[in-house]
C-alpha cells in the first residue's frame, strides 16, 4: 500500500514537526518574489536615468565641438585667403624688383 501523500514527510497537509523544512505560504513567496522584481526594476530604472544623463552630456559636448570645428573651419578659410594675398603681393613684389635690376 502506498502512503497517502497528506502524510508525507513534508507534504502540504503533513503534521507540523514531521519531515523538512515547510514551504514558505505562496503568499510570501509570491511577495518575495515581487520585492526582487521591484528591486531590479528600480536598478534598471536607476541605470536608465545615468545613460540618459550621459547621453545628454554627451549631446552637449558634441554640440560644443560642433562649433569649435565651424569656427575652425572659418579662421582656416580666412587663412588661405590671407596667404593667397600676401603671396601675390610678394609676387609682384619680387617682379619689380626683378624688372628694376634689370634682369628683364
């Protein structure tokens, strides 16, 4: 004959003080389970807010650079016009002075 399973060792409706450990009341269980969720939830959640932050900071900084390589590209085209003038004018400067040598 098998044993009824109320009476195992254990078992949910077994006598108190016969077998292992009881399992915990599902509603604990289910509340404990619901607290790690939470927990993870309000890591994630935490997580979240650093990235945002980070990717706003960072939306900054581009910005930021955004300008330094506009003026950059600005001051480097007012170089190359400077330097084209100021070649030309050594330019002729040196044919003058070629032509009142007398070397044409």
């Amino acid at each position: 004959s098998t044993p009824d399973a109320a009476g195992a060792p254990g078992a949910p409706g077994a006598p108190e003080g016969e077998g292992g450990p009881r399992a915990p009341p599902p509603n604990l269980t289910s509340n404990r389970r619901l607290q790690q969720t939470q927990a993870q939830v309000d890591e994630v959640v935490d997580i979240m807010r650093v990235n945002v932050d980070k990717v706003l900071e960072r939306d900054q900084k581009l910005s930021e650079l955004d300008d330094r390589a506009d003026a950059l590209q600005a001051g480097a085209s007012q170089f190359e016009s400077s330097a084209a003038k100021l070649k030309n004018k050594y330019w002729w400067k040196n044919c003058k002075a070629i032509k009142s040598f007398g070397f044409v």
